[in-house]
C-alpha cells in the first residue's frame, strides 16, 4: 500500500532521529547555545500603550494625553510607630528625614533637583497670598461674616433707607429732624395751597397716596435701623474680617518656603527630578529606582520612626517589569517541575520523564529568542506564553513516549517500537501542532498589538516545539540505549488496562449519557450566552506598591482624590474657560433639558479645587457693593442721634399733622387715606420711643467704628477691584507645587485639565452619542477615557469573533482532511464544543466576562481542546482497522491516559497564572482551567459515549 506524503515524511524524520542520532543532537544543542546567547537580554515591555492597536486616531490621541502625566519620582515620608502629640514635632521628624534624604540624593548626578517645599510665585498679589491659606475653619467664619455684612450693607437690616427710598428726594437730606421738618413743610404748603382738597390730593410733587407709602416705607427703614443698633458690633466684627482678607497686613510669612506635609502633619511629600524621562527605558528606570532606593536605606529614615516609599512612573515601570518577571519565572518554574511530576506519576517512569522535558526546554529557549527577533520581546500579555509553549508541546512527548512504551510493552524492538511510535502518534501530533499554530496564526488579523504579538510567537513556538520533539525523541532514545547499553524493556507503568472497565460502563450506557450530557447543556447554553465583553485597562497591569503611593499622595496632597470610574478629560486655555467648562459639567437641569442626558457625571475635578470657592463669588459680591451710600446713611443716622431733641419735636408735628389729615379723610370717607395715616402715626410713636430710650453716646461710638471699617474695606476693594479674576492667577498657584501633583490640574503646555468622572450608564443607549453632543457643545478640546474603552471593547468582539471564526475555520478543513471524513470531524471536536459552552457557563455564574486577555481564551481553547479529539479518533480509526469488534473501547483506553496527562499539563501551566498578579492573567487562567477541564470530561465521556450511539459505521 503506497504511503502518504505525511507518512513519508514522518518516516524520514525517524530515520533522521534514529540513524542520526548524535548529528540531531549535535545540531539541536547548537541551535539551542546560539538561542540562549540570543535570549539572554530578550526586552520586556510593560507599558499599557504597547498592549493598544497602532494607527488609530483615537489610540493616538490617548497616547498624545498620556505624556502630560508628571514625568518623577515621588517620595512619599509617613510617621510610623510612636507619633509625637504636637504638630510642630511631627513636622519637624518629617522635615529632618527629608533633609538627611535631599542630602544624598543632591550628591548623585542622575537627580537634577529635589523638592519637598513650595514656594509661592511672586507673582500672585498679596491680597490673595491669605486668600489661599485658609483652613476649613476660617472660611466658615468668613462665611458667616459675609453673610452677616450683606445683610447690613446697601439697605439692609442696618439701612436708614430701602431699595424705594435710595431715589427719593428725603435720601438726600443729613438727618431726621431735617426729613421730619420736609414732611411737616410739604404737609402744610399742601394744606394752604388746596393740593389736599378732595378729589385731587398731592403732598410734594406726588399724589398723595404715592407720598404717604413712600413715609411709611421710610418708617420702616428708621425702625429697622433703630432695632439693629445693638448688632452694631458684630457688623463691624464682619467688615474688619472681610477686609482684612483683601488686604491682609503682612504675607511676608505667608510667603516663607513651605514643607509639603499633609493636613494631618503625618505626610510629607518629596519630588526627584531624574535627568532622563522614563520613556528612555526600562533599564533607566530601573537605575533610578534603584539609586533613590539605596538613598532611603542610606538616609536611615527608619531610625526616625519615618517610613519613606517611591512613586512615580520609574518606579511603577520598575516594579511593573519585576512583578511581571517573576509572574513568567514563577509560571516556567510551575510549569516545568509540574509537567516533569505529572509525567513521573502518570508513567512511572524517571527516565523518560527526563527524556521528555529536554525537547521542551529547547522550544522554550527558541520561542524566547523567537520572540526578540519576530516582536522586539514580551509584554504584558504574552509574558506567559514559554509557559504556555512548554504546557503544549509536553503533549507531542506524552503521545509518543506512550505510543513507544506501549509497543515495547508487547515485545516490539527498539527500532519497531520507534517507528510506530512516530508514524502513528505523530501523524496525530502533527496535524494537532498545525492545527494549533494556524489557529494562533489567525491572531495575526487582530487590531490590538497585544493579541498580534501573541499570535506571531506562539504560532512558531508550537511549531518548533513539535519539530524538536520528533527529532529529538527518536535521536534522545536511541543514544541512550546505546550509552547506557539498555537491554531489557523500558519500566513505564501502563493504565490502560485499568481504564477499559471504565470506558466499557461508558458505551455500555452510551445513550443515557448522550442524552443526559446534550440535555444539561441545552440548559448551560442559556448562562453561556449571557456573558459579555468589558474592557478594564486595570486588568492588565499588576497591582504594585508604587500604585498604592500615588494612591495616597492624590488623597492627602490634593483637593480630592482621584476618582475611581471612567474619565472624560478637557481642557481649557484661560481660567473663564475653565470656569465655564466646570459650570457646564455640574449643570444637570441643562443637560437633560438640551441633550436629554441623564445625570451620568458623577464628579468633576479641576484647578478650582485648589480655590477657596465661595470667597471667589464673595469677593464678586462685594466688588458690586456701594458702600459709600453706606456710610453716607451711617453720618445721616449719626446726625439724626446727635439733634435728639430736634428730632423728637419735628415727630410732635408731624403727629399732629397726621391726626388732622385722619380725621379729614374719616369725615369724607376716604377709608384708604385714613389706614395709611393711622400706619403713618403708630410708626411715629414707635420712632419716639427708640429714639428717646437710645444711649446715643454708646451707639454714636460703635457707628463711628462701623464707619471705619467701612471705609477700610472700601478702600481695599478699590486695590481688589483692580486685580485679575482669581482664575487668571491659578497657573501661578499650581506652579508652586511639584510636577507630580500639578499635572493633574495643568498640563505642560500650560493648559488647564479638567476631569470629569461619568458612571458606567455612559455605555447604556446612547447616552455616549448624547454626551458627545453636549461635550461639544462648549469645548473642542477634550478626550473621553470611556471612547477609548468603547473602541477597544469593538476591538475585543471583533478580534474575537474574527479570530474565533479563523480557528473554527483551521479546525473544520485539517480535523476533516486529517481524519477523512465529515462525522469523525464532528465527533473529534464535540468535546472542543461542550466544552466551550459549558466554560462560558462556568464564567457566568462565578462573574466573569471576557476582558482583552481572556477573549484569547477561545482561539487557545479551540487549537488545546480539539487535540483530545484528534488522538482519540486516531487510535479508534487504528484499532477498527485491525479489529472492528471493542475497537471504542481499546481506542479511548490506550489514549486516555495521554489524553489526561496532556490536558493536565497544559491546565498546570494556566493554573500557575492564578498566583500571578496581573488581575487579567489571573481571569485568562481561571477561563483556560474551565475550558480545557470540561474540554478533557466531554472527551473521556461524551466522545466514547457518541461512538458507540454512532456504531462506529463512519469511524
């Protein structure tokens, strides 16, 4: 029978291995030395950008915004263990660990400066120097202050005159007596002239009615005035304070050099200004890191009862590239001891297992070197994938070590035994590696770099990792023989016969467990359909110290803390827009009643925060206040007290004058003239009696210090009248603290930065269409987080069904070309299905969806799982062929326990990704255990089962 191009093939690999064995060797160990030389410096890459898609607008633009974040060291100094009770000796600990710190630091040339105190700008006026001083306390009382001197200036509680009576003629006049003796005058021209005559009433140049209201409200204003005298001294409290906050008597202090310590006295914060930026390299940050490490261990902070940590993007970089470092020795090491036991336990054997590790050890070395070559190195996503290299190709070394254990367990030679060996199990491996490869091949289509890069290593990795086992198993076996002069058969452990009893209760109940599997993931289906995509930028970079710092340098250093959510970003170029970019964001009745957009903005963060708000709409306040008209009324209320008697007289006949227009109007029948003129006399009364009780010479003092507060005040909101808005100033005041901090709130370009924190209803509907229009609405410069997450979770869907769609594609053409025919390629990947469905099942009830690491999961899961299959139908298609009767039953126990042993390697490799600490290589692991582990039941279960319900007819 004339032999396949494949079989060919293979039988010229074996004869490679087998009568070339020390040339194989020879060459595999150079390939493997040239590798490691090469492999030795291989780069990772742990940023967050290198994960994104090139060449998109959108990527690039958030690229472009990545580079205003601070670019230094952040040295964060925390009191620790016994805490002094003052403020001034915590500050002072504070300071001295700092000091002995800076000391070192300035004598290493890598540092440029080092700042742990602000100065403020002599720029920024010394009215608003005390302005940014204020604690929480001091603006209450200050607020409390205002409100109490709005209501006494400009016509208030305190006014001699009402809003009404600022215009009319008895404004104009210096007192009481005077006003009282205009009203007595006007009265009785009025009377002499006939002007009150019925009919036809005026008094002054107005009617009468008109005229008597305007009395009656200059009543009010006096008693108002006369009741509020008491509370003189408190108004006057309240203008000294307000003054003194536009023009505060000495700054000198105020502007002396600062510490950065926190509101607690328990912080201080440090900034260290490298030479270089950090995008210089993993390797420079690594230095700088490590110099201001060894600085703090020198400084003997710890001593002091001071803790001293860095933050910073070096130190972030550094720790990022450590943790992910040992997260792929950590997985290799897993990997490597684990598939070594597993294969001890599974065959019993020492010696083979060495045998088989050795081929394993060489592809990771080329895929390590492949990977420097082919992508410039790792990063965060593919860090895993040696681990990952060697989980699979221990496969092709399990299949045929037990393919040649089987052989030479029924008497066959070492030459027989090799030679089936590799022409029966490595048809199998050889279609399963090809499968795999193409199926990572069609990552190569995805728009993220991560996945891409993925795709590019791993598809060769596979690949080598099935070329150097089946030339270095052959070549490995046979030296051995002939070193150590092996004459009697191998001591491997057979479970195969053990299984058989297992696999005929299988077919014996082959429907009921056909029917009972189809019918639970009927129901499994629902869940599985249920889980999603969600893109979290957190998922891929590990949880390190430095994060943890920065953490608390926004919660103590800024006005708030960073806000946890998705983040739209805008920018503003003066301070009127960026107060008007704030009023916009926190204007929720706008936005629903123009844009429809439900209240989605959860927080909005910017330089306003650094601003004592409410003295900003304060001080516009009193800039409108007339306070001249003020005082003038004060001198007319202090005239009126010092002519008390003159005063008293001009009521007597203004009484008496009233009493005879009463009782006019009440004998003609004028009700409303009557009411008016009554009113008129019971306030008149009430004057008497406060002016005649009043202690005119304790309320003339304390209206003379009012007086001069006024006059104060006015004068220094003169000067504050003449000064920029506050807004205008805040690039000054945020340039008075470190780079780290103030690039929150203003970029290097100058810029302000606000941020606005939007809820995860941004992705319902269209309230991201909504909040685009209202966005541009008021500003063309900003950029939204959330679009970006939009993009990359399109990204992720597409990646997946396209990459997902390839895989089924490669799986259907080589599983019906390899094993001829449609219903053995349907029956070889049923369990590859099941096990899909019930993984997503799994991942919806324990909370998981599909996040940019894990959506690698199903292209892993098709190209892994479908191999079970493979090799099962295989050795069922072998065994038919010499015996059709049991054929199930031998083929699936001969391979199951390989097909176990496989599958629990490759499970071993992802589970060591649960100990890693990349929250996204932690969820891929946990995905790839439930698809692989349910992928290996279905094969042990359902396939034998779906066998047998087949008979075997096709197969």
């Amino acid at each position: 029978m004339m032999k396949s191009p494949i079989e060919r093939l293979l039988e010229g690999v074996f004869r490679i291995g087998r009568y070339r064995a020390w040339w194989v060797v020879i060459v595999w160990l150079l390939a493997t030395g040239c590798g490691i030389y090469y492999a030795l410096d291989t780069p990772f890459r742990g940023a967050f950008l290198d994960l994104l898609p090139r060449n998109d607008p959108l990527i690039d633009e958030y690229r472009e915004n990545e580079k205003y974040s601070g670019d230094a060291v952040g040295v964060l100094f925390e009191l620790i263990g016994e805490i002094p009770a003052s403020d001034e000796e915590r500050d002072a600990r504070l300071m001295r660990g700092a000091e002995d710190l800076a000391i070192i630091l300035r004598g290493e040339e890598e540092f440029t400066e080092i700042i742990y105190v602000r100065q403020i700008s002599p720029d920024i006026p010394d009215q608003y120097v005390q302005l940014f001083h204020l604690n929480e306390e001091q603006l209450r009382r200050i607020e409390d202050s205002v409100d109490l001197a709005r209501s006494a200036i400009g016509g208030g509680s305190f006014g001699l005159f009402t809003k009404d009576m600022l215009g009319s003629e008895y404004a104009s006049i210096g007192s009481l007596d005077q006003i009282y003796a205009l009203i007595s005058d006007q009265f009785n021209q009025a009377l002499l002239s006939g002007q009150l005559s019925l009919g036809n009433s005026m008094l002054g140049d107005n009617p009468l009615e008109e005229q008597l209201d305007l009395i009656i409200s200059l009543n009010d204003g006096v008693l108002q005035t006369f009741a509020g005298l008491g509370s003189l001294p408190a108004v006057t409290s309240a203008v000294n304070d307000l003054s003194g906050i536009f023009m505060p008597d000495s700054t000198d202090a105020l502007r002396t050099p600062q510490p950065i310590i926190s509101d607690d006295h328990l912080l201080l914060f440090m900034v260290v200004q490298p030479r270089f930026p950090s995008q210089r390299g993993v390797e420079y940050s690594t230095l700088v890191t490590t110099l201001v490490q060894d600085s703090i261990e020198a400084s003997g902070a710890e001593s002091l009862g001071i803790r001293v940590r860095q933050t910073g993007t070096y130190s972030f970089n550094t720790a990022t590239t450590r943790a992910v470092n040992k997260d792929m020795l950590r997985a290799t090491i897993i990997s490597s001891i684990g598939v070594f036991v597993i294969f001890i336990l599974a065959f019993g054997s020492f010696f083979y297992s060495i045998i088989a590790v050795i081929p394993l050890l060489v592809s990771v070395v080329l895929t390590m070197a492949w990977a420097k070559f082919a992508v410039g190195g790792f990063n965060l996503v593919t860090t895993f994938l040696p681990a990952l290299v060697l989980g699979l190709g221990i496969d092709y070394s399990i299949h045929i070590i037990s393919r040649y254990a089987e052989e030479r367990g029924k008497g066959r030679s070492l030459n027989r035994a090799l030679h089936t060996a590799i022409l029966s199990k490595g048809k199998a491996s050889l279609f399963a590696a090809i499968t795999t490869s193409l199926v990572f091949v069609g990552l190569l289509t995805s728009r993220s770099r991560a996945l891409f890069e993925m795709g590019a290593i791993t598809s060769v990795g596979v690949v080598v990792a099935f070329l150097a086992t089946v030339f270095l198993l052959p070549a490995l076996i046979t030296l051995s023989h002939y070193l150590f002069k092996i004459r009697r058969k191998e001591g491997i452990v057979s479970f195969a016969p053990r299984m058989s009893g297992f696999f005929q209760l299988i077919t014996g109940r082959a429907r009921a467990v056909f029917v009972i599997i189809l019918i639970l993931t009927f129901f499994v289906t629902f869940q599985a359909a249920q889980t999603s995509f969600e893109f979290s930028s957190t998922d891929l970079i590990p949880r390190v110290e430095s994060q943890e710092v920065a953490e608390i340098l926004q919660e103590n250093f800024a006005n708030s803390a960073t806000g946890v959510g998705s983040v739209f970003t805008f920018y503003a170029s003066t301070g009127e827009e960026l107060r008007t970019v704030v009023e916009r964001l926190t204007d929720y009745d706008q936005q629903w009643a123009e844009f429809g957009l439900p209240p989605i903005v959860e927080g909005v963060e910017s330089a306003l925060d650094y601003l004592p708000v409410n003295l900003t709409e304060q001080q516009q306040m009193l800039n409108t206040l007339d306070i001249s008209a003020y005082i003038e009324q004060l001198d007319i209320l202090g005239a009126s007290l010092d002519g008390q008697a003159d005063t008293l007289a001009q009521i007597r006949t203004v009484l008496a004058q009233f009493s005879l227009l009463q009782f006019a109007a009440s004998a003609n029948g004028e009700v409303g003239l009557g009411i008016q003129g009554n009113q008129i006399m019971r306030q008149l009364r009430d004057v008497q009696e406060w002016i005649g009780q009043t202690d005119v010479a304790a309320v003339s003092l304390n209206l003379e210090a009012l007086r001069a507060a006024l006059a104060a005040l006015n004068s220094n909101l003169n000067q504050v009248r003449d000064l920029p808005p506050v807004e205008d100033l805040l690039r000054e005041v945020l340039l008075s603290y470190p780079e780290v901090l103030r690039a929150r709130f203003l970029t290097s370009d100058g810029r302000f930065v606000i941020q606005a924190r939007v809820s995860r209803t941004i992705f319902d509907e269209d309230n991201m269409e909504r909040f685009n229009l209202f966005a541009a609405s008021f500003s063309d410069d900003y950029f939204g987080m959330p679009l970006v997450v939009q993009q990359l979770e399109g990204y992720m869907k597409r990646d997946f069904y396209l990459s997902t769609g390839i895989a089924l594609f490669v799986i259907i053409v080589i599983v019906w070309g390899s094993l001829r025919g449609w219903m053995r390629a349907l029956l070889a990947a049923a369990p590859l299905v099941l096990g899909y469905i019930w993984m997503l099942g799994g991942m919806r009830l324990m909370g998981m969806d599909f996040n940019f690491l894990s959506i690698t999961i199903s292209p892993l899961l098709i190209g892994i799982g479908v191999d079970n299959g493979i090799h099962i139908i295989h050795r069922t298609m072998e065994e038919n062929s010499l015996r059709r009767e049991g054929a199930i039953e031998r083929g699936v126990g001969t391979t199951a326990i390989s097909v176990i042993v496989t599958s629990l390697t490759t499970m071993l490799v992802f589970g060591s990704l649960m100990v890693a600490r990349t929250p996204g290589l932690r969820m891929l692991g946990a995905s790839a255990l439930l698809g692989i582990g349910f992928a290996l039941l279905f094969s042990l279960l359902f396939l034998p089962a779906a066998l047998k319900v087949e008979g075997g007819k096709r197969v």
